[in-house]
C-alpha cells in the first residue's frame, strides 16, 4: 500500500501542534474558530487526543456574534461564556483559528452593545493578557483560508490559500526547520535590540523618537502567531517624541484609514490626521489610553509580500515597522492600558532607517548589523 502525502491540513497541524504550541500529554488546549475550519480542527483534534491531550472547541456559526448583539437581551450581553471563563482561567493553551463568515459587518453594529458585550468579557480578557504575560498559558493565533478573507485581500480563494500557507512556511520540506531558523535570526535582534535604550524610526514621513531600556524585545518566531516574523516591544511611556506617518491602510472595527500622521510629544498623541476615515480616527482617539504607544515592532517575514488587510500578516511584512495605539503588552514590560490595540504599519525599504543609541542598525528593509 502507497502511503499517501499528508494533506495541507495534516501539516499545518503538526507545526501548530509541535512547533507553535508544543503540547505535551494531559496537556488542555482551548480552540477557539468557525464551522469554516473544521478540516483543521478535525486533524488538530486527531493528533492532540491520540497525545493525551485534552481538547474542547468553541466554532460559532455564520452570524452568530451579530445575532447577539443586535437581538440578544441585555442579560445575554452583560453573560459571558462560563466556559470561556473558565478556560482562560484554566486551560495550558489557546488556539484561535480565524477563519471569518464576513469581515464588512462589525462596523455596522451599534457601538453601545458592542460595548456593553466587550465589558463581559473584561474578565477573560485581562487572564488572557496576564497568562500568557507570565507564560501559564501559551496561546497561537493562525489564519485559515476562507472566501471573506481572499476577498478583503483582493485574491481568489486558491491564491489566498497559496499566499498563507506559504507564510506560514507549509511549502516548504520541513516547516518546523524553516521556523527555527526565523527563530534564531530574530533572537540576534532581539539580543541587540535588548541592549539598547534610544531608539529612532526614520523614513517617508517619519521622524520619531522612543526610549526602551529595561523593556523586553520579544522574539516573535511562529509560536504565539502563526505566520510570525517580527520584534516587539514596548516604548516607555512618556518618552515617544516626533512625528510618524503610516504608508498602509489601518483597519479598526471593519474601517478602513489611510494615510494616518500622528505627532507625538512626551509619549502623548498631540495631533493627528489622515488622507481617508479621519472620522474614525477622531473617535479612536477619544478611547482611554489610545492616544498613547503600547508597542513598537518591526516586521521581518519575506513570504508575505502583499498587504491583505489582515493584521496577523500585514503587520509581519518584511522591510516595515508597525506601531499600536493603546493597550501595552505585558511581557514587554509596558504598562499603558487601553480597551484597544491598534496596529499602524509604516514602510520601510525606501530612504529609512532605524538607529539604536547612535548606531545605525537598519536600513531600507534590513538589519546592517
């Protein structure tokens, strides 16, 4: 009997499974997806059980959460999921596998609701935040490919399946030995990056000033986000000065701004503008804590060379760095707190650089050191 190739599905299993999450026997894993991704829950579930690892799953259906929010009751809003609670609480890993019905929706809601809905789950999200701060739970977050993401990016489905497995290095003979490699890049940037305290971003429109020392770059090689390929870290509060413009569309709540300049003086969102959505904007920036960084990074994988609309991949892209307003990450040792965390990308493989404590250690899209 031929023994047949594993499927994509197989293979994207294994590397969430061993490399991403590295799940161990009596291990509990948390999946939380749609019914669109079943074929690869289904072989996730396959190969964690036969482990000993235990595993339950959350796949809603097609319009679920507006269901809730436009007909649930207000006890239905204000209740959250009590095995949801319990599983951030709980659980030793998170898998969130996003593979969306529509993404045109979410800005249509009314905003109230949706607000009283993201206050039931502040518990959940603040374990969240803290265990997989303090490393208790692990958690990956990966694409699959469904119709709503092909078209937000502007591809059939096929070129969009082709376009994130090849990000995620499933093309490859042994992914899990294509992301190792990633990872000890990224750990020599991290190690000098972890050295330094002044830090510039140069480039287009940019021009902005942050110090770091004594917070923590992180090397982000495939485990918490599949596909990966950045370094992150958080600015010290009141030390961003200057001005940075944003060359990519930014997505909040399903709309879209573009052409995004911020000005910025001891840590403090100052001014801002944009070419398109400068309503969105505006009301962004009226949300406690958004008109501060929380997160500074810059993006290393090659595989992704297309903007998709989608933050997991846009803000990886190599040859950028991206900035977030608002909620800092705890592992890096920020502490600026905020109900969002929103992701900026800025271009950086024409006429830009980065400098580090005087020294320049980037430019146009690559490290120099």
């Amino acid at each position: 009997m031929v023994n047949q190739a594993p499927s994509i599905e197989e293979r994207y299993a294994h590397l969430l499974v061993d490399y991403s999450l590295y799940l161990r026997e009596s291990d509990k894993l948390y999946i939380r997806s749609t019914m669109l991704a079943e074929p690869l829950v289904r072989e996730i579930y396959a190969l964690c059980v036969a482990r000993g690892v235990i595993v339950e799953s959350s796949l809603s259906f097609r319009g679920q959460y507006k269901t809730l929010i436009t007909a649930g009751s207000d006890t239905a809003l204000e209740t959250p999921s009590p095995f949801s609670e319990m599983a951030f609480a709980e659980f030793d890993a998170f898998l969130d596998i996003r593979a969306p019905y529509n993404l045109r929706g979410a800005g249509n809601l009314p905003q109230d609701r949706v607000a009283l809905r993201r206050k039931a789950t502040k518990n959940q999200s603040k374990n969240y935040r803290e265990r997989t701060a303090n490393g208790s739970m692990r958690r990956t977050s990966c694409q699959y490919p469904t119709l709503a993401a092909a078209q937000n990016a502007g591809m059939s489905l096929d070129d969009y399946r082709s376009f994130v497995y090849s990000a995620c290095h499933l093309d490859k003979t042994d992914p899990v030995e294509e992301w190792k490699k990633v990872s000890e890049m990224q750990a020599a940037v991290a190690e000098r990056l972890n050295r330094a305290d002044k830090m510039s971003y140069h480039g287009p429109g940019t021009d902005l000033h942050f110090r770091v020392k004594d917070r923590v770059w992180i090397n982000s090689d495939g485990k918490t986000n599949m596909p990966s390929g950045e370094v992150f870290s958080a600015p010290i509060e009141d030390s961003v000065n200057g001005v940075v413009h944003f060359s990519y569309p930014s997505i909040y709540m399903g709309s879209e701004v573009e052409g995004i300049t911020l000005w910025v003086e001891d840590g403090l969102v100052t001014k801002w503008s944009a070419d398109r959505g400068q309503d969105v904007l505006d009301k962004v920036m009226k949300i406690p804590g958004a008109q501060r960084f929380g997160e500074v990074a810059i993006g290393t994988n090659t595989q992704i060379d297309r903007f998709t609309k989608n933050i997991l991949f846009d803000e990886k892209i190599g040859g950028t760095v991206h900035l977030a307003l608002g909620q800092a990450y705890l592992q890096c040792g920020g502490k600026n707190e905020s109900s969002i965390h929103w992701d900026m990308i800025a271009d950086m493989s024409t006429d830009a650089y980065i400098m580090a404590d005087g020294e320049r250690i980037y430019e146009n899209g690559k490290f120099i050191f």
